[in-house]
C-alpha cells in the first residue's frame, strides 16, 4: 500500500494529475496524464503523457479520441483555421491534423470548446473559445478578448434559434453563459 502511494505521490510532484485517456477504440484508461509544462511560461505539450503503473507513454491528437484529469476534458479534433486580412474563419477538415481543443459545454446540437495556445513573444497561455455544431460542422469563435462577443459571427450562427440571435443583437445577451442558458432553454433538441 505504501509503495503505490508513493508512487502516486511522484506522479502528481512531476506536475501529472489523475486522469484518462480515450483510445481510438472509445476505452477509457485512467492513469495519471500531463500535457503541459506548468509554471510562470506554460508550455503545452505537442503530446500528451500517460503514465499507468510502471508504463508511460506519449500521445498526438491523431492516436486518441481525448483525455482529461481535473474536471478538465480535451478532445481531438480536426479543424482548419483561416485567415485572410485578420478575418479568421474554423471549419471541421479530416484531412487536418487534430489538435486538443478543452470542452468548456456540451449539448447535443451546440459544443463550446476553448483553443489554448502559447504565446510565441511572451511565453504566456492564452485562449479563445469556438462553438461548434456537430451535424453542420459548423464553427463559430465566440469572443474577441477584451472587445466582448463577435456578434456579427454569432447572429448568424444562431439564426435557427431567433430568440437567442435576437437577444445577441439587442445585447440583451451578452456573455457565453447567456448564450448558453438561452441555448439549453430555447433551442437545444430534447434528447429521446
């Protein structure tokens, strides 16, 4: 008992936390995860390591479906940035190389999910959330930093629940918990 305390122990001091992963094949293998490298310049790990009893191994986003530890959950998902006069535009692509993106909300018909990344001048994490729509492939980013929500992005997005595109047009709605309190109360399809 002491021996696997202790082992538990070294695990969470190398910065690794109890969590899982989910292979290809939909199993969940709990063990210990880390995928970045905490301190005051955060680095985040191309690869996520597991370790479970004495084994320990690293994985891209093309080797499993996600992972998770500290009520945090990361899926692999394959998506194409574009970019074009500081414009930026998210569509689902298989041919991409997935990235682990943090799901921050799930419902059905409506994900929001948070991109984390590095900032190459200063060392910095930072992030920036999408919602996406899993049967149109849809995806939308939802903020713009301190300037709030990008509704000219989101109106549209929105436009097969006119409450919600409505209330982000009159700026009755002006946050993501809004926008999802509104989602789950007026447009989210029953589950059967």
């Amino acid at each position: 008992m002491f021996l696997l305390g202790s082992s538990e122990l070294r695990a969470q001091k190398k910065g690794y936390y109890d969590g899982y992963i989910i292979t290809l094949e939909g199993d969940t293998l709990r063990g210990f995860v880390k995928d970045r490298q905490p301190g005051p310049f955060e680095r985040l790990y191309a690869k996520v390591r597991f370790k479970k009893k004495w084994q320990k191994k690293k994985y891209r986003p093309d080797q499993i479906r996600g992972y998770g530890y500290n009520q945090l959950d990361f899926e692999s998902v394959a998506i194409r940035e574009d970019a074009s006069f500081f414009r930026f535009n998210y569509k689902s692509d298989p041919s991409q190389k997935p990235i682990f993106l943090k799901v921050v909300w799930r419902n059905p018909d409506l994900i929001l999910y948070e991109w984390e990344f590095v900032h190459d001048d200063n060392d910095y994490l930072d992030s920036f959330p999408l919602f996406y729509r899993p049967r149109e492939d849809q995806w939308v980013r939802a903020t713009q930093g301190i300037f709030g929500l990008k509704r000219k992005k989101l109106i549209p997005f929105f436009l097969d629940c006119p409450q919600l595109a409505l209330g982000i047009q009159n700026k009755t709605i002006n946050t993501l918990n809004e926008i999802m309190e509104a989602w789950k109360g007026s447009c989210s399809t029953p589950s059967p």
